[in-house]
DNA sequence: GATGAATGAGCCTTCATTCAT
DNA sequence: GATGAATGAAGGCTCATTCAT
C-alpha cells in the first residue's frame, strides 16, 4: 500500500486506513504487548495507542471502552489457546499417548509461547479472581481442555495398568503445564524452554511409565 | 493478627491510639482484603482506608506512599509463608518423606491458605512478571522453598531406586502445590481443599511410590 | 421542507445525489429535532447525521464547522417564523383587531408550533443570552415583531377608549403568546392548544374589551 | 481565618478549609455566575473552580459529579425562589390584591431577581425540556406557585365583578412575569426594571380593574 | 459528492499525596 | 496521632474536524 502514505515512526511503512479487522487486531497485539511490558494496572490507552503507533482516539473508536479493549484481547488469547491445542490434536495420531504428545507440545508452540503471550495470560490470570467477566471468558475454553485432557487419560489408563485416578494425572499434568509457563515469567533466572518440556515429560512419565519417558513418548506408544 | 488487628468502623472498641506495628498490621490486613475483593489493578487507599474503618490520611502516615503499602504487604504474606513452612519443617520429624509430608500439608495450613490470601497471592503474582521489585521480594523466598524441597527430594531419591532426577521431581511437586492453589482461585467450581490434598499426594507418590501414596506418606517413610 | 426532506437510514430511497440547497435542508430538520430530543448541550455533529441517515463527515462537507450548522439552524428557524406571521398578516383584512387575531393565530400555525420546533427553541433561548451572534440572529426578527405588534396595539387604541399604553399591551400580549408557548414545552401536563389560545385572546379582550373576548375578535371588530 | 493562611489569587482572603455546606454553596454560587457568563453547554468544571478560586478537583470532592453540581444548582435557586416568594406572601396583609401586589414584587426582589440568576434560569429553562430530571426538581414548587397566584385570582374574583376565568387570569400574570424575565435578558436594550414592574402592573389591572392600576394595588383594596 | 477511518484537543473523573486543624 | 479538606497530575472518554479513498 505504497510508501507514500506512511506517516512513519520509525516502524515499517504502516497504511493510513485499514479495515475494521485489520486495525483490531493491530491493537489487540498492542495491548498484549503494553500488558507484558507494563502489567494489567499501569495500561493506558496511551500506551497501547503509541505502541501501535496510532492515535488513541482511534483505541476508542474501534473498541468503545478499555474495558473492551481488555476483555476482548483476552478473549482472543483464549481463543487463539484453545485453536492452536484443538488444532494439534487433530494432527496427532489418534492414540492416546501421542494425543497426550501433542496436548504437551501444543503448549510449547512458539507462535503461542512467545514472551510477551505468557506475561499477558499472567497479568490476566492475577486480576480474573476478582472479575467474573473475566473468568467467564476463559472458564468455557478451560473446561474444554480439561476434558480433552482428561479423556486422554482415562484412555491412557485403560491401555496400561496404572494405579491413578486419571483425574488425578490429569490435574497434575495440567498444573504442571500451567506451571512451568509461571516459571518462564516469573523466575529471575528461568530454565530453558527444552527442560521444561522435559519436566512436563517426566511428570506424564511418573503417571504413565509404559506410555512415557522424560524424552517423550516410548517407541511401543 | 490475633487481637490488635480489629476492624471496625467507627464503633466505640476502636481505639484511639494504638501502637505503631499494631496499625500497620491492621492495615496490611485491610490491604490483603482490599486486593482480594477488588483485584490489584482497582484497589486504592480509600478502600484500603474504608476497610479498616479509618481515615484516608492515616494510610500514608503510616507508609508514606501506596507503593510501599503494597511492597510491605507483599513482604508480609511472603514472610508469613516462609513462617509457616519453616515451621511446619522443623516439626516435622526428620526423615525426607515426613519432611515432604510437612512442607505439602503446610501449604495447607487454614491461617495461610484463606481465600482473601490466596486471591491477593494472585493479584501479586499476576503484577509481579513487569516489577523488579516485587520479583525482589519473593525470589529469595522462593529460592529458599525451592532448595528446601530439592534437598528433600534429593534425600527421598538416595534412600529409593527412582528413576527421575530429583530436581524434576522437586519442580513438578512445586508447580503442583502452586497449581492447586490457583486452581481454588480460578475455577468456577474448584474441588474441595481434601482433593487439592490427595492430588499433591498422587504426584509425590507417582515420583516417590516407595516413599508415597496418594493418600499421604507409606508407614514404612 | 416539503418532499426534499426524505428521512430514511440506508433504505434505497435515499437519492444518492441531492441538490446542495435540499441537503442542507435535511440536515437542518435533522438539527431541529436533535436538538429537541437530546437538548442543545448534548447535540453532536454524529447524533445529526444519523438522525438524517448520512454520513458523518457529509455534515462538515455542508456547513464547515458545527457552529455554523447551528447557527444557520437558528436563522432558519428564525427566518420560517418571520415568513410565517409576516403572510398571516398578509391575508388577513386590514382591520387592527382582525390583524392581532391573524398575528395570534399565526403562532399556533401547526407547521411552525410543533413539538420539535417549540422545544429547538426553546434551547436556543437558552444559549442565546451569552452568544452574541445568536441575538444578533433572532434580534432583528424579533424587533420587527413587536413592531408590528405595537403599530396594531396602536391602532386599536386610537380605535377605541383604552386605558393602557399600547407600549404595555404589546409587550403583555407578545410575553403572553411566549409563555404558552414555553407552558406547552416545560409543564408536566400542559394544558391543550386551544386552551392556550383561549388564554391568549383573554389577554387581548383584557385590554382591549370592545375588540376581543376569549373566544376571539368581536363581530364589531 | 487569619491573612496568614490564604493562597490569593487576587480575591480577598479566603480561608484554607471552610465546612462543607459552605463550600458547597460557594461552589454553587460560582456555578451560577459561570453558567450566567458562558451557558450551560460550555460551563465546564475548570470554569467553575477558576471563578471561584478553587482547585478542579475540589468540586468532585464536593458534588461527585458535574451532573450533580448541576442539578444540585437548580434545585438551589429553585428553593431560593419559592421561599422568597412564601416569604413575601407571609409578610404581606392577607387581602387577595395585596397578596398579589406581594407576589409581584417578589419576583423583583434585588436579591432572586440579578442578571446573574436571571442568566442561569435561562440556561436551565433552555436543556429543561429534554430532561425530565430537571423538570422534576422545578415541577413542584412551580406547581404551588401556581396554586397559589391561582388562589389569590380566585379570591379577587370572588369580589370584584370580573368578566374572566380566574385560571386564565392567573395564568396570564404568571406568563407575563416569566416574559419580562426573559426580557431582561434576551433583549438587546432591555426597558427597565421599573418599567417591567408597571408592565405586570398593567397585567393585573387589565383583568382586575378594580383592584390594580399600571402603577400598582388602588387604595381601596 | 459521499464515506468513515483517523486525529487530537479538551473535558470529566479518579486518586495519590499534602497539610491545616 | 488522627482527620478530612484540598490539590493537581494523569487517565479515560467525547467529539469536532480532517482527509484518503
């Protein structure tokens, strides 16, 4: 869209209009980016607005309200989650340890595990407590993925002879999951991104030692 | 806590002067409320203030400004937390699966784990990613937990023939605890406080079988 | 006004192409009933344009600035009410008495005294007392008015033995056709048009009781 | 209230604290003269607290919101009207023409009757039709303000031999009072006061012959 | 002509902080 | 020590105006 029009500020040429979705979404990275750099409290539209490099008359007049603005990057957190482990799923083999494979690896993909991702869910997850809207958005996607992740499971166990609730296994690995993403925010010196995939490998493996080793899955899953 | 920490609003039992120390407790209790009921990124002096039932003036007399009332806060709840499983370690007979035993079932304790704590943990959680400094004040703490329990479980995997590095080990039964306790924040309906228990169990003894099972430490630890 | 006026939102009946006079004029209309459901204070240029079913920028392409399309609205209406009475006169026999009564009828003329008129003026009165420019609209309108009231108040005295200065019989009876006017837009449950009009030729046979009764002229009038 | 303690700004001394009622009517005075000067539509906050010599912030400290401020300002001249009026009628005898006589020069008194207030009425006459929160606050007093210039028309009928409905009588005077009001400020070279005073006079005389001139109540009544 | 995205000034409001009492 | 009125900086929001398409 020609590099006439760019009003630039440093950043590659940017167009004066976009569409409705497009400049959206523009935003929506904006204010994923503004939460992780400056936390939940300290947004301000202005921030999200310089960042993207916009005026931030503009945040209002395409989301009415923070408030909005807010509610709706978290929900399409939520829902960029919930495609990409759906999405991974569906491209495992259908058998219950490399389905439990890709659930794990899912979480560990780059596009959704980027830095500024993980700090945002956090800042999320510390002011939901307070906000049902917010726990409104999210609850349904983790239902839906505990269940996922719990059908695994009980499928797992039908296959082995493990002494586990597969509810029990389930919870674990699901909060371990959620934990090691904790660790790369918040540790000062954080382990890397390979040993916590091997961390959650170990945890599945403790629960379902013939399907799993702290490697990965075993060659007879 | 205990008496000096009294809250009323207004009512004849407060008293007018109290010490120094007994005022700032009251009031970082107020703090601990206030978070818990309107999220961090909402909570201001006149709440804090309101919920102690006294005056405005008075939060910053005593801790000059907001950001050291909510510095100390975080200090305190962190201080209490490693109280308590300092604590509950040195009671606890010293063998490595009763040690484990003490450091899961303090996590537990109801003086720490009521929900207005648990949902300020949280908040402080979810600001702590962008705030040095509140990273500051929990890192030591946290190191300190986490040495603790990888000694634990280093001794537990010198006394068994267990197949996992105990530092794995150690991570997950960490991330465990952590998990179950955000899950009693953010789940619309969270599992009672005895399944939170037996999950933890489930995980020490998935690593640990000889040591654990899900139902608390083997008679032979 | 007329057939120019069309009013839809979208519909296909919208010409896409109007004449630039009748493009004013609809927005003008729309002005006027903007003005009279949200009051002046709250009328913006985007509460006009949707009301007209335009774009917004359309408005700012007609009138330039919002201070002009308010004040052009005001000389519109100013200079309608002006048209209005200046024709009943016209028509009406030139007799003093037969005059006042086509001046008096005039005002409640139900093109010009509708709801939506009635209260467009009402809150320009309101601003007009600190907007020079908007006195200056109506001042010489109204100046012209009372003239014409005066010079007709004159001649029914010199008609008949009156005791009143026709100065302060003008100014009664033109304060007395404002006041049902401003009765029929602020009281709660205003009382009927013709109600009004039986008030306002009781003012007139008041002062002038061989020409008027509260019915209306006298047939000696 | 010592010089000591001021902060001028020009304006004589002005204490550092005052209650808050009087605050609150300070606030309002201020709020009356800006309205006065620069209308309802552009009376801002900052406007108000400048006059009067204020911080911005201490008028939401005070009233909450503009909204309020506003309406609170209403509701203040409007029972400043009404109890100027009861009280002039309570002062004067209690025979119906100088009970009217009363009524009159009530609505002349200095004090109600500055180009001041005379400007805020207009203000809020002007945005009362499109809201019914303002129409409510002034509905009931005038309500009894009628009822009571009604009562006084009636008792005048009863004795003299009028030819007129005492409701139309009394609605006439009302208007005629309302419509040198508005005189006073809208007109370009307004008449005087003293000549506004003989205009109402004349009102009355020309339905109560017997009981008023154009310069006031006979001598027999 | 017409549209609506984009801008930015100005306003209301909140709230941490100060300070006279 | 304690109170609460007062201040002023900063943020969210509105909206008149501009302008690329």
């Amino acid at each position: 869209m020609g590099e006439a029009a760019v009003k630039s500020k440093g950043e590659p040429s940017q167009p004066r209009k976009l569409s409705r979705a497009a400049r959206r979404q523009q935003l929506i990275e904006a204010t994923i980016e503004t939460i992780a750099e400056r936390g939940y409290a300290r947004t301000t539209l202005t921030d999200v607005a310089n960042r993207a490099g916009l005026s931030h008359g503009l945040v209002n007049f395409h989301f009415e309200t923070k408030e909005r603005l807010l509610t709706e990057t978290l929900m399409f957190l939520s829902e960029e989650y919930r495609a990409n482990w759906v999405a991974a799923l569906a491209a495992a083999p259908d058998t219950p340890a490399l389905q439990l494979d890709a659930l794990i690896r899912a979480d560990f993909n780059p596009e959704i595990c980027t830095p500024a991702r993980l700090a945002a869910w956090c800042a999320y997850w510390g002011e939901a407590q307070c906000r049902p809207l917010y726990q409104e958005q999210c609850g349904s996607n983790d239902d839906a993925y505990f269940r996922a992740m719990l059908d695994i499971c009980e499928r797992l166990a039908a296959e082995g002879r493990y002494r586990y609730n597969p509810t029990l296994a389930a919870r674990v690995l699901r909060v371990t999951l959620e934990g090691v993403w904790l660790d790369m925010m918040t540790m000062n010196s954080p382990y890397s991104r390979a040993e916590a995939l091997t961390t959650v490998y170990a945890c599945a493996a403790a629960f379902f030692p013939d399907h799993f080793t702290q490697d990965g899955p075993t060659a007879a899953a």
